[in-house]
C-alpha cells in the first residue's frame, strides 16, 4: 500500500471514529438527563463504548506508524475494532431509546 493509500485509508477511519464519537456525546448527554432507575445502565453502556473507543484510537495510533509490513494485520483489527465500537453504539442507541 502505498504512502496516498495509506493517508487515504487513515482519513477514512478517522472521519468514522468522529461520527462515534458524536453518537457517543449522544449518549452521554443522555444519561446526564436520564432517570435514576435507567442511569446506572446508561452509565454502564457509556463505560463500555468509552473502552472500545480507546481500543480504536489505539489501533488507529498504531496504524499511523506501521510499516509496509506491519500494515495489513494492523489493518485487519483497526477495522474490526470500530465495526465493534459501532456495532456497540448503535445497540446502546436502540436499547435506550425504548
């Protein structure tokens, strides 16, 4: 992969952990206003996006300074660690919004 590519590539995830992070602001911001029965659940979701939230950007770090060699398996759990985090955020958006 090339240095354009690779720039390209990082662009691109860094633009998808900036819309995590709005949905996850979503969330907070939620459990800030929510009711004391729910907010421990609330809180709980919160604690646990924010953890895969830090996997992320470690990956991401990661990925910035990977060699040519080092690239595709960094790439492979980059990706599979915000699908996780998406997946996560968007099951924590349905489940509260009942």
């Amino acid at each position: 992969m090339d240095n354009n590519s690779k720039k390209s590539y990082l662009a691109k995830l860094a633009g998808q952990l900036n819309d995590l992070d709005k949905k996850l602001n979503e969330l907070k911001a939620k459990v800030a206003s929510s009711a004391d029965t729910v907010k421990a659940d609330y809180e709980k979701a919160v604690d646990e996006l924010l953890g895969k939230r830090k996997e992320a950007e470690e990956h991401l770090q990661k990925l910035k300074t990977a060699s040519e060699e080092g690239w595709k398996e960094l790439k492979k759990g980059t990706r599979k660690a915000i699908e996780s985090m998406t997946k996560s955020i968007d099951n924590a958006i349905r489940k509260f919004k009942k």
